[in-house]
C-alpha cells in the first residue's frame, strides 16, 4: 500500500503512461510561481476591502437613464444651486400641544446644529402643525460629508438638548441615506465572514478533511481580492459606477463560483490521483478534463451578465461588468492557482482519506462506483425515466404558480432596510403632523413662461399642499406661488425674492400631501405628468418619487427585454459545447421551470412568512440571471460528462454514468453556493434579502430536483435523439454505435 503512494519524484521514471514529464526544476517552479503571483495580487488588493466606499454610490439618481425625466432635473438642480447639501426633516413631537416654552427649547437646540460637523448652514425656521403637537425643521447636511455620522450625531445631540416628554425624528431624505449607508457597512466584514464559514463547513462536511477546505477557500477569496482590486480602480476612473448593492452581489459571486469551479477541478483530480502515480500527470489530466466545462461554464455566466448590459438603468448595465470581471478572476484562479497548491501538496492535501493509486479496483468499476445515492438515482432513473419526469415536471410547475403572487411592482424607499429605522418612524410620525411630502417636493423643470401654468396644474391637484418656485437666494428660501401668482412677501414678513431663472427655465416644486415614497405620491406625480402634457407644457418631472417612477419603469422594461436576449444567448453557447440542438433545448427549458418554480415559491414565501410589502421590478430580473446563469452551470457539468461518458458507453448508459460521476460535486457545488447566496440576508436590504432567496433556493431546486431527476430522466427518455443533429445521436437500441462512427468524435 506505502508503494502506491510513493511520491513519484524520488523515483528515476521520467515518463507516465499518459506522456512526458517536464524537469523537476520546472515542475517546482512554475506552481511556486504561480502561487507567488496570486500571492502579490491578494497583498496588494487586500487593503481595498475597506476603501470601495471612497469610489461606490447608493444615490438612485445616479443610476438613472439619462433620457429619464428625474435624471434631467437632478442635472439642473445644479445651476440653480450652489449647494449640494441633503435635506434631513426633524419632527419633534408631544403627545400633547407644545408650549411657548417646550417651543424656545426646541429653537435654541435648532440653533445649535450648525456646529455640527457636516451639518450646512441654511436650516430653515421652525415649522408647527395645525394641531400644535409637532415642529418640523429642513436641516441641509452637506454633499460631501459621511451622511450616515452626520444623521447620526445631529440625532442624538437633539436628543439630549430636547426637554421632558419631547420626542426626535430625523428623517427625510438624508434619514434614509443614512439607514442605507448603515446597513451596506456590513458588506467589507459581516457578509465576507459569514460566506466564508458557511463555505468552510461545508467543506469541511463533504471532504472531511481541513487542509483541502482551505485550499480551496483560499483559491475562492484570491480571486475575488484580485477582482476587488480591479473593479476599484475602473470605478475609480469613472469607468464603472459601484454602488454598495453591486458591491455585495460581487462578493458572493465570486466565492460561490470559485468555489464551484474548484470543486469540479478537485473532483477530476482525485479522479485521476487513483489512476495516476505522477501527480503532475494527474495534474495535467485534471486539467484537460475540467477546462472545457469551467470554461463554459464560466463564458455562460459571463454572457447571461454582460446582457446586462442592455438595460436603461445604470445600477443594472454596471453590475453585469463587474460581476463579469469577477467571474474571470474565479475561473483564472480554479485553473491556475488551485492545481498549483494541490499539486504541491499532491495527496497529502485530501488527508486524512488521501487517494489511492487504485487502477486495477477503477478499471474494474469502470470508473463509476456501483454504489451509494447516485448510483441508485441512475438506476430508478433507467427503470422507469418517463414516471419519474413526469411527476417532477408536475411539482415543479404546482410551485410555479405561485408566480403570480408576486408583487414586484416597487416599494416604498422607508421599506428598503429591515429592522428598525428612525427615519421610517419619524416619516409615519411626519404624515400625522404635516403633509407626507415634506422635504421631497416635486420639482418641476419649465419654461418662465409656463411658470403660473405648471403652478396651476400643481395647485389645482389634491395630491399637492403647496407650491413654490425657488428663489434666487435658495437654498434658504423659495417664493410661495398661489392661483393669483408669485407671493409678494416671504415666510419671514420680507420682501420675496424673485424666483431664480436659468436658460429662461424655473424650478417649481410641490409639496405632496403624501409620503414621497408612497403609492398616492407616485400616483399624483404620474397624473401630473399627464396632465402637463396634456395641456400642451413641455416640463420635466423630478424628485424623489418622479426618481422612483422612473427606476420602477425602467426596471420593468429591462426584464422584457433582457430575460429572452439572456435565453438565446446561452442557448447559443449550449449549441456550440454540446454539438447538438435538442440537448441545449431541454436544459434551457428546464432551468426555465426551476426558475419559475424557485420564484412562485419565494413569492408565497414573501407575501405569508415574511410578510415584505412588496418586491422591487428587478428582483426577478435579477432573480433570473443568476440562477439561469449560474443554474446552467451544473447543466454544463452534467451534460458535458454524459456527452463523454455517451462517448464510450452510449447514450442511455452514459446518462447513468455520467449522474452517478457528477452527482456528487454537483451537490456540493450547490450546497456551496446556495449557502453563500443566502449570506446576503445578513445585509438588512429588502432586495438584497429577496434575491438572497431566490437564488439560495433556486439553486438547491436545481441541484436536487433538476439535475438529479428531471434532466437525466428526460435525456434518457429521449435517447440518443438528444444529440442531435451531431452523429452521437446515430446510435442503435441496445446503445452501440455503427463501426463508421465509433471511434470519430461527432
């Protein structure tokens, strides 16, 4: 036994049965070398982990068309305005009517806030209700500043200034940033660390070994600090937009498919470790078996995101770039990095169950093991194929009705992040007091001749309170406009000042009654673009409903669009791999019921368990990439087996084979990246959380229900008609193949 696993290199053979070694020199050399290499990449990009908040952005805005009407207006805003500063809404709020002395306390806390670092001059007076219960005060904190430490400490020190039975609320647009901001600030650490482990028990679990696990992490967090590096700097120069969202589906891309690619790649090896004394040999054998499928594999992911690309909204034509280049680097790394440490270390890295050389025992099972689950799946499978793919179709599409309970038709920006949030609270306790829209007016972009037409569109809606065109010393103040025209006097009793025109253009805005993330804020703002054009005014629409309006819209027409681009694509690519029409055709349609199946169920789940009020238009548009993209992975890893297996065996028999082979990394592979997918729910964002599960159970539907029963029963029910129209599918009944073509590739 001692002999089979005697370290080849002190032996004098220089040839294997598989062909010729090269020089030890260069065998010690080129892995070390490219070790030494990932080693420098992961040493300088480490650093980057913390610093991708310097070049990433969460502002919607950004991610707009340009064409978009709340995109132009946010342009404008700037040559109305010197100032950058976001808007915070404090509500102070009583339980009972506020006195002129809780009132002064209140103004001499106000008056303190400019000293605040970050915290802009111009906050506005106090502002009561009509039920002398609350004040509201507009707080400008400046563009520039951390605005998550400025909500923060402009909270707090209004809490302790305020007096007994006095309650604080910060909310309104900068509120809101600053909740965002919190809960991306777990992406650099909690999210890595959780994927992480869950990825290393796994491992641990399926290899029963430690050092192999993290090998393989290592191969996995390599790659996507590399990737890091690269993506920072092209958001750096402005080349790609990051935004923390991107950010986090990056990270647990690239572990889960470097971690993937690496299972399979570690499969082959152990594979040909029982065939092979020379570990370079089974090196080099592993890699010529497992390059084309985590090439293709790969290049599919790669495709279905880069038809992102297509999209109108930037958040979504960026993250199909980014999460490409990460793909890149997880398969650069499985190829290269992860056989050099393993060959180093050779079968002491599988220890303690190393492999052995075996190749009378492999050449006796034919190199399938004639038992355990995958075997016994092949062989239900071949007795009765039709039963078995039939009532998991059934299944499957019971679980896709649920489909249309989805509501992906947007929510509300206080929904965005679970958990508790002031700015959600102080926002309801906002809508009780004042007009929902305070803070987030519509703004509207027209001619100065339009000026009192637009006003009396606006004034004449009820979903609008009232209405104003800024001013020319704005920010601190705008002119009022009433059915009679401009106000003659300011708020402060002064003479108004005259409304600032640029390009013979005004800015109106309208504060709406509703919350500006509400239903009714979008309906009023949908009705007044109608209503403007309508009347024959050329006006642009902005704010941060008419942003959401549009984001929404955008989102909608991007998944019309991209989901069948991103089909025909990797129908395409499956063409091509598998010389063959129908194959191709029954993998895409059954990825396309998982999909269905993956999102009927988690539509239930959403609306029943977790009770989310709604989903975002591209959740499912997400939803679909990912799990057709990387779903399609394990399709490649199984038919690419049966092609070969099919090769040799037949077709039928190859089926059973190539189950029984790739049974079990498929499984693994699943298990892996269903678990880093779910890694994302401990970001607390609603679409982070959604498309966390989705995907998570998606994948787990695919590895065992689809992979295991529906695609093997279905191909063996067809037969070697699979195949066509390559020469594989001229086979006859009993499996053999005619003397013409058994020994020519098709």
């Amino acid at each position: 036994m001692n002999a089979r696993i005697l370290d080849p290199d002190t032996r004098p053979a220089s040839r294997s049965r598989t062909g010729i070694r090269p020089p030890r020199v260069i065998r010690v050399l080129l892995p070390a070398l490219i070790i030494l290499i990932w080693l420098v990449g992961a040493g300088v990009g480490g650093p980057y982990f913390g610093k991708v908040g310097e070049v990433s952005s969460n502002d919607q805005t950004t991610y707009l068309p340009e064409s978009a009407d709340a995109t132009r207006v946010q342009e404008a805003l700037g040559d109305f305005s010197d100032s950058d500063a976001l808007p915070a809404v404090v509500v102070v709020t009583s339980s009972t009517p506020l006195t002129d002395t809780q009132i002064d306390q209140v103004q001499e806390a106000v008056d303190t806030l400019p000293g605040i670092d970050g915290v802009a001059e111009g906050t506005s007076p106090l502002l009561p209700s009509e039920d002398g219960r609350a004040l509201e005060v507009f707080v400008p904190v400046a563009g520039d500043a951390e605005i998550g430490d400025v909500v923060s400490d402009l909270s707090q020190h209004l809490r302790d200034a305020m007096p007994a039975g006095i309650e604080v609320f910060v909310t309104g647009p900068a509120g809101f940033t600053a909740d965002l901001v919190e809960a991306f600030s777990g992406i650099d650490g909690i999210l890595l660390v959780v994927a992480l482990l869950a990825v290393l028990v796994i491992l641990i679990v399926v290899y029963r070994s430690l050092l192999l696990p993290i090998a393989v992490l290592s191969t996995s967090l390599f790659a996507l600090t590399v990737a890091l590096l690269t993506v920072w700097w092209l958001a750096k120069a402005e080349v790609l937009l990051l935004s923390g969202q991107t950010q986090g589906i990056l990270f647990i891309l690239v572990i889960g498919a470097a971690t993937d690619y690496s299972l399979l790649y570690v499969a082959r090896y152990r594979e040909e470790l029982r065939v092979q004394q020379d570990r370079w040999m089974a090196s080099m054998q592993a890699l010529r078996g497992s390059f084309e499928p985590i090439l293709a594999s790969g290049g599919t992911v790669i495709a279905g995101l880069l038809c992102l690309l297509f999209s109108d909204l930037k958040s979504n034509s960026t993250l199909g770039p980014v999460a490409s280049i990460g793909i890149v680097f997880a398969m650069l790394s499985a190829l290269t990095l992860l056989p050099a440490i393993l060959f180093i270390f050779g079968r002491a890295a599988f220890w303690p169950k190393r492999p052995v050389y075996e190749p009378e025992i492999v050449a006796a099972e034919g190199g399938v093991s004639s038992t355990g689950l995958w075997h016994r799946a092949g062989a239900l499978i071949s007795r009765r194929p039709r039963a078995v793919w039939v009532v998991t179709l059934v299944v499957l599409l019971a679980g896709a009705m649920g489909v249309t309970q989805l509501q992906a038709q947007g929510v509300a920006q206080s929904e965005l992040v679970l958990g508790s949030s002031e700015a959600r609270d102080g926002q309801q306790v906002l809508g009780e007091h004042f007009p929902g829209g305070s803070g987030s007016p519509v703004s509207v972009l027209a001619d100065l001749d339009d000026l009192q037409g637009v006003a009396d569109v606006l004034l004449d809606h009820p979903g609008i309170d009232g209405v104003s065109v800024l001013s020319e010393d704005s920010p601190a103040g705008a002119v009022p406009i009433t059915a009679d025209g401009i106000a003659a006097i300011g708020p402060q009793g002064a003479p108004a000042p005259e409304p600032a025109v640029v390009d013979a253009r005004v800015l109106i805005q309208g504060t709406l009654t509703a919350a500006a993330d509400s239903a009714d804020a979008e309906q009023t703002v949908r009705e007044l673009r109608q209503t403007l054009a309508d009347g024959g005014i050329e006006a642009l629409t902005g704010g941060i409903t008419a942003t959401a309006i549009d984001t929404n819209d955008a989102s909608i027409r991007d998944r019309t669009l991209i989901i069948p681009i991103v089909l025909m694509v990797i129908l395409i690519i499956l063409m091509l791999l598998l010389r063959s029409v129908v194959a191709p055709v029954i993998l895409i349609l059954t990825t396309v019921v998982s999909f269905g199946t993956a999102l009927g169920v988690s539509a239930l789940v959403f609306n029943h368990v977790f009770d989310f009020a709604g989903a975002d238009p591209a959740v499912p548009l997400y939803g679909f990439v990912f799990l057709v993209a990387l779903g399609i992975d394990y399709n490649i890893f199984l038919a690419t087996r049966v092609r070969e297996e099919s090769l040799r065996h037949g077709t039928r028999q190859g089926i059973v084979r190539g189950l029984s082979v790739t049974g079990g990394v498929i499984t693994s592979a699943g298990l892996v990246l269903a678990a880093t997918f779910a890694a994302l729910s401990v970001i607390p964002i609603l679409f982070l959380v959604q498309i966390a599960f989705i995907v998570a159970f998606g994948v787990l539907i695919d590895t065992f229900v689809v992979r295991a029963l529906l695609v093997p029963a279905l191909m063996y029910d067809i037969g070697p008609a699979v195949w066509w129209p390559s020469r594989l599918h001229r086979e006859s009944r009993d499996g053999s193949r005619g003397a013409a073509t058994s020994t020519a590739a098709p």
